[in-house]
C-alpha cells in the first residue's frame, strides 16, 4: 500500500504548472474519436479494520486502505456502434474484468440503446456513476452497496440459528449447505462488480428508462449462470426541474446457487432475491444533495426446518452533500443505515438476522488540479452486535482520472 501511494505521489510530484502539462485532463482519444481511453487511480491509506470489518468489500479488501487502478476504453468501429470495456486491480493484486459490453443505436432517430455483455447496472443510482474521484467527495461507500451481510449465495444455514451465529460476521461466514469453507457474505447490492445480461435504455429529455435481464442478482452479480435462473431489474428517472433526479428501481432473480439448491428438499422452493428503490439527487449552486433508500428480500429454506421459508429482510437509507467553498475546497458528509427484519428464534426470542449498522462519514477535498484531489476523511461506525460494535477511522486519499 505504501509503495502504491509513493509511486502516486511520484508521478504527480512537481508544481501545478508541471501537473497540467503532465497528466491528462480527459479521457485520450485516437482516430478521430472513434477510439477513447480512460483511468482512474486512487490511493487510500488508512487504518486495520481487522477485528471489526465494516469497510470490507466482497473482494476482502478495505476501502479505506486500498490502491484501485481501473483502465476503461470504447471503440466506435461504425457510427451505431460501440464496443466498451473496463478492467480493474485493487492493491496491486489480480486485474479483473468490470465491464465489457457492445451497444447498438438501431435507429438514428431513437433515443434507444441495446446493450450486451457486462453492462452497468439497471438498478439504483450509486452504481450508475462515472468515476467516484470525480464524483463523490467522500472516500468510503453507502452500506447498502459496501457492507457485507451474513447472506451467502454458495452457503446456507440449515436452521434459523446457524444464521443468528453469524450475526455480524458477514466477512467470514460459515454454513453447512454448499461450500463449507469460511468465505464473505454479499452486500445488498455489489458497487464492485457488474452483472452480465442486455439491457435496453431509452432517454427522453425529462425521462430515462433502464430495463434488464442478467444472469447474476444486484447482491451477487455474475459472469456466467450458476442456478439456471435470470434477473430482471429496472429504473426510472425523472427530471422534472433543472438540477432534480428523481428515481425508482425493482429487481428480482434467483439467488443461491446450484450447490445449495440441489441439497434442499424441494429445489424448486423460492430463493430469490427482490429488492425496490428510490433515489434522489439535487444540485443548485454550491450544493449538491444525493440520498437512496434501497429494501432487499432474500427467500431462505431453512432445510433443518421442514417448511420454513423465512423473508430476510433489509433496509438501507443513506443521504450525503457536498458544498464547494472556493473551486478548489470542498467539504462532504453522509449519513447511513442499515437495518435487518425480525426472526423468530425461540419463546419470546425475536433478534434480528443480522446486526443493524449505522455510519457517518465527514471528507473534506483539496483540488491540486481540477482531476487530482486530495482528501482527508473521519469515518464512524456502529453496529448492534459482534465482537466490535462501534470503530471510528481516518483515512487519506490521492485521486486522479482522465
């Protein structure tokens, strides 16, 4: 990590006059257009969250301590046409895939685009954007995208209390259906990778519609089939003034895998993940106010409890803003939750299934150039369970796009 962040600073090192001769300012593009490049780099140092992990991803990594390298490119070999494609490493470790699609203009016309492949995401707004350097001035992520649950697709618990064991250890859940090695749970929806499917997106001038059928769910996104099931997931926007977005997301496609389906008594009882949303984002001036409410419904079979189909249910709400003091100050804030459904466990025994999570976050952000910001954040977390319910952290981050 520390290597990652001095070969950073290496590369920026020098006045500002030397930076914008230096460092690209946009994306580099080739043949006239036809061909574009893109990147982003993040260094991120902050401290071990070992004991508590509430800022692990799916990839156990830590965001607040990570370099994240993503290189994207598009390709326009005819005018309807385009090829896309990102790859991205985090701590210098496997480069992975993160979005590669073709999409098709049919009509000149017609504001309609088809896309195939590994595409973006057709649910929520958070997942949607461009560069998070450039556009978030926070260094962590909303819970509902970030936090890992004790919801496994390749696991399942065979009673209702082999889920309560594992009540706020969702970094490393253990079960006796499936895989029965100790691996991490899913967010409610994955912001580190994309699902694999078409999607068709139609744009108005007041109205965008996004509409998909993709192979993986929005908590366990996937590059090929692993449970013969699809997913089908959709979002509408209005823009009913200047600077307002308004939104609203469903989704649902089968969850567990094959691994555990086939060990259940009735495989073709539900498993699905469901989830609704509703996203809202204003600008006016200096401000800028997002904020999402995300509801996600896990079918589990209990096969330890004949019967018992239980609905884990969870609810995660976030609401962040940023305000631009000067061009090249700006201070950010968010406040999250996370919260799980109620299961009966016993007489009178009613936990929820997972441990409820709240989290704050305060950033300010120094522009040494309009594409290379400097920030310094304080996160803090707190949890309704587990060994360490309550952490606070600060972290750093160097960040560059073009």
């Amino acid at each position: 990590m520390w290597r990652a962040l001095l070969l950073l600073a290496f590369c920026v090192a020098g006045p500002p006059a030397a930076w914008a001769q230096t460092l690209p300012t946009g994306p580099v593009s080739a043949f006239d257009g036809r061909v574009a490049v893109g990147a982003e780099v993040a260094a991120t140092v902050g401290a071990e969250d070992h004991l508590a992990y509430f800022n692990y991803t799916d990839y156990e990594h830590n965001t607040l301590r990570m370099f994240r390298v993503a290189l994207s490119a598009s390709w326009q070999p005819v005018s309807r046409v385009v090829l896309i494609g990102e790859i991205r490493t985090e701590d210098l470790e496997s480069v992975r895939p993160y979005a590669a699609y073709v999409r098709v203009r049919p009509w000149t016309r017609l504001r309609l685009d088809v896309q195939a492949g590994q595409i973006p995401p057709s649910f929520g707004a958070y997942g949607r954007r461009g560069y998070q350097g450039a556009d978030s001035g926070l260094i962590g992520y909303p819970l509902a995208y970030q936090y890992l649950t004790a919801i496994r697709p390749d696991a399942a618990p065979a009673t209702v209390a082999d889920l309560l064991l594992m009540r706020a250890r969702g970094w490393r859940t253990t079960y006796p259906l499936g895989s029965v090695d100790a691996g991490p749970g899913v967010p409610l929806i994955s912001a580190f990778r994309w699902d694999t499917g078409v999607q068709l997106h139609w744009e108005a001038e007041t109205v965008d519609v996004t509409a998909g059928v993709t192979t993986g769910t929005l908590a366990d996104p996937q590059g090929s089939d692993n449970n013969d099931g699809k997913q089908v997931s959709g979002r509408i926007a209005v823009r009913p003034t200047t600077g307002l977005v308004l939104g609203a997301s469903g989704a649902r496609g089968a969850f567990l895998s094959r691994g555990v389906t086939r060990l259940l008594p009735d495989p073709d009882a539900p498993h699905d993940q469901s989830a609704l949303g509703a996203d809202g984002e204003y600008s006016r001036g200096h401000w800028l106010v997002r904020g999402e409410v995300v509801w996600s419904r896990w079918n589990m079979p209990f096969v330890g409890e004949p019967g018992r189909i239980a609905n884990l249910d969870a609810l995660g709400a976030w609401i962040e803003g940023r305000y631009r003091l000067t061009p090249r100050i700006t201070v950010s804030g968010r406040a999250d939750r996370l919260g799980f459904s109620r299961l009966a466990a016993g007489p009178g025994l009613t936990p929820t299934w997972d441990a409820n999570v709240s989290r704050f976050e305060l950033s300010g952000g120094y522009a040494l150039q309009r594409n290379l910001v400097l920030r310094l954040a304080v996160q803090g977390n707190h949890r309704d369970g587990g060994r360490v319910r309550t952490q606070t952290f600060v972290a750093g981050q160097l960040a560059y796009w073009f």
